[in-house]
C-alpha cells in the first residue's frame, strides 16, 4: 500500500471537522431532531435550532407531559446546556418538577424526598419513559421530570 496524499479540504466534513458553526448546529439540530422522533414523542411542526449550547425547541405538543420530555430529551444531551422552550400544548395540564441528579441519588431516595414515600419510584421511572431505560441507571447532573400525584 502506501502514503497517500489527499488535498486537506475536500472530501466529506465529517465529525465537525472542517464545518462551520452553521453547519455543525444544523448537524446539532438535526441529530437532536431524529432523537425525539425515535423515542416517539406526538409534537406537530417541530423545530430545533441550536445556538451555541442552547437549543431552541418549537411546535405543537399533545401533552404537558410530552412537552417537557421533548425538553429532556434535548438538555441531556451532552453539548446542550440550556433548551429555550417555545412549543405549545394541545391538552392544558399542570407542569411537573424537574430534579437533577447528584452523587448519591436514586430514584427511591428521590421519591421519598419529594412524595415522602420511597416506594412510589416508580412514578418517577414512568414519568421519565422512554429516556429511562431501567430504574437504576441514573447519573449525576441528568434532569428527571418528578409529576405531582394525583
């Protein structure tokens, strides 16, 4: 085989490598885009655009609920650090609580914190579907929606 040469700048941009900072939000915004499309979440006309670190989030949510996991989705992604939300909700209801993760936590230390009871984790782990896979994999500085009980 060999060396071989390649002029430096053509070829394909991949990895951020040789973009523009237009480019790499497009490629931010896009990913970002594709994720909450993958786990499902019912938002007409969205929108991402991301800024820097923040991405900025538009459309038509079904639910609250739905809204503020479209919200999660995009902040815990690492690269994002703020998410300005500008989406709307069909449905009216009423926010919950957002939570972040330190050291130590679990979701059972969260519940008994928040409803006093450490046995309802599991309102916690439903609320946060599908970004959760599994109830003991949570990590510090992750944003966990913590709803109200009814």
């Amino acid at each position: 085989m060999g060396l071989f040469s390649f002029i430096k700048n053509a070829g394909a941009k991949m990895f951020g490598i040789g973009k523009t900072t237009e480019e790499e939000a497009f490629d931010k915004a896009n990913a970002l885009g594709n994720a909450v499309e993958k786990l499902g979440f019912d938002v007409r006309d969205i929108n991402i655009e991301v800024e820097g670190d923040t991405a900025t989030v538009w459309g038509e949510a079904e639910s609250q609920e739905t809204r503020e996991k479209v919200v999660l989705v995009l902040g815990n992604t690492e690269g994002i650090a703020s998410v300005d939300d500008r989406m709307t909700v069909a449905i009216e209801e009423p926010q919950a609580k957002f939570h972040t993760v330190v050291s130590g936590d679990s979701l059972s230390k969260i519940a008994k914190e928040v409803y006093g009871d450490a046995m309802k984790y599991p309102i916690i782990f439903e609320a946060n579907k599908p970004m959760l896979k599994s109830p003991d994999l949570i990590y510090p500085g992750q944003v966990l929606r913590i709803p109200a009980l009814d």
